[in-house]
C-alpha cells in the first residue's frame, strides 16, 4: 500500500487518553525544541524585558514625574510587543521551513491527530508568551512604578496570552505561502507596521490615527488599556478620549484569526499537498 492510499486520520479509533496524551508529547516536544533553539529563544524571551526596562521604566519614568498613567501605558504597550513575536516568527518560521524540508509531508503520514501539528505550535507560543509576561510583570512590579494591583497584572497578562492568536493566524498564513529563506523577510513586512503604526511607542499625527484600526496591535492593546484604566498614547497626546468598546476590540481580533487561519488551513490541505503525499 502507497502513501498515497493509507488512510491518514488515525485519530477516530483512538482512545481519549492516549488522544489526549498525543497532543501534549507534541506540544511538549515542539516547546522543548523551541525552548532550545538559541536564535528564537533568546531574542524573544529576553528583548521585551529588555526593551521595557530600558524605554518604559528609565526613560518614561523620568518623564512621567510620579505620574503613573505614562508607568501604566508603556507597561501594557510593552506586553503587547512582546507576545506578538513568538506568534509571529514561531508560526512563520517553523511552518515555512517545515514546509520546505518537507517534514508537512512526513507529518502527514504519521499515525498522529491532523490537528496535532498546530496545536502543538499553539501550545508552544503560550508558553513563550507566559514567560515574556512573568518577565514583564516581574519588572514592572520591582522596577517599573506602575502602581498596578495584583489582580490587574494578572488582567493584561491573560488578555496578551489570549491575544497572541491572531498574531499566531498571521504568522500561519505568511509559513504557507513563503519559502524558508524568505519567510522572515514577509514576516518582517507584516510584523513591523503592525508594531509601529499600532501606536505601542509614539502617538501617530491625528490626521494618519485611522492606520492603526488596520493592526490586530492596536485592539489588543486597547483592551489592555482599558483592563488597568488608562488612555493610549494617542488619546493623551490629543486629549480625546476613545470611543472603542472592548467588544469591537475582542471581535475584530476574532475575525483576524479565523479569517488569516482559515486561509492558511485551506493552503495547507491544498491540491500541492496532496500531490507532495503522492509522489512519496
């Protein structure tokens, strides 16, 4: 029997159990193997605290005279940086050079559940995010006069874990559409815009504020703001306060990531697939 005819959903017959034992060795394995991987771990685990330590607590604390709304801005700004990039650049570059070694194909013809692989991923960006937020929060709650209560750090943090998703959605869509060598560049085209112009660092020209409604960043980082009570950099800059609910922020998040992951999911079960699958 060819590959080609093997039935490839094994996970029907299988007992919840072990079913369920099967997506935690691959989520486990797919950590490690992140976890262990110096060029991803390190700038992702460590460049957010870094960064936030550096801009959000020396230089705006200087800045802020005692004054904890500014400590509170750059804390959930710096939160929503820093889990966008393992949800990003893990989807993106571990799926396109998975794609490209051909390990998809291997993968699918593996007695294991078809939802395992993304699952697997999922559950590797959550504890990327888990760690980037202790390290946060260790910090602003030590260093960074935020002023924030226990229950609020614990508010952003579940919201920015959650909210990672649709950043995974994006990085998913670019890991099925670029080549290896290519997808940190693609990445780079989605990830940086959605940083700079998601009003995270500086507040935009009021007549340009329109650009940030078109980042996933900027509704993430709404509903952080609103979870510790502060305005965005914009709306202190001009004075006006925003209009946004936290539902239209929870909604459009949700459509960014079933749309970019139904998109990526209907390439992934394309006919190039199947054809890889037949020609082993």
């Amino acid at each position: 029997m060819s590959i080609a005819t093997m039935p490839l959903n094994f996970a029907g017959s299988m007992p919840r159990a072990k079913l369920f034992r099967t997506y935690l060795t691959e989520a486990k394995y797919e950590s490690l193997r992140a976890l262990r991987s110096p060029a991803f771990a390190i700038p992702f685990l460590t460049l957010p605290a870094a960064l936030y330590l550096l801009f959000g607590v020396l230089l705006a604390g200087n800045m802020s005279h005692g004054d904890h709304t500014i400590s509170k801005i750059m804390f959930v700004n710096f939160s929503v940086f820093g889990i966008m990039g393992p949800g990003m650049f893990g989807f993106g570059m571990f799926v396109a050079n998975e794609r490209s070694q051909g390990l998809l194909t291997l993968k699918r013809a593996l007695p294991m559940p078809p939802a395992s692989y993304l699952v697997a991923k999922m559950a590797m960006t959550v504890v990327f995010s888990a760690i980037v937020m202790a390290t946060l929060i260790g910090v602003a709650a030590t260093l960074g006069h935020t002023g924030l209560s226990i229950p609020q750090f614990l508010a952003v943090g579940l919201i920015d874990i959650a909210g990672s998703l649709p950043f995974c959605a994006v990085g998913l869509f670019i890991g099925t559409i670029a080549s290896g060598k290519s997808a940190p560049a693609f990445i780079n085209l989605a990830y940086l815009p959605m940083m700079h112009l998601g009003g995270l660092f500086y507040p935009l020209p009021k007549k340009v504020q329109i650009i940030e409604r078109f980042s996933p960043a900027f509704y993430l980082d709404e509903l952080g703001l609103k979870a510790v009570g502060v305005p965005s950099l914009d709306q202190l800059a001009t004075g006006v306060s925003g209009n946004d609910s936290a539902l239209l922020a929870v909604l459009v998040l949700a459509v960014v990531t079933l749309f970019f992951a139904a998109l990526a999911i209907r390439r992934l079960r394309g006919p190039h697939v199947r054809q890889a699958i037949a020609r082993t």
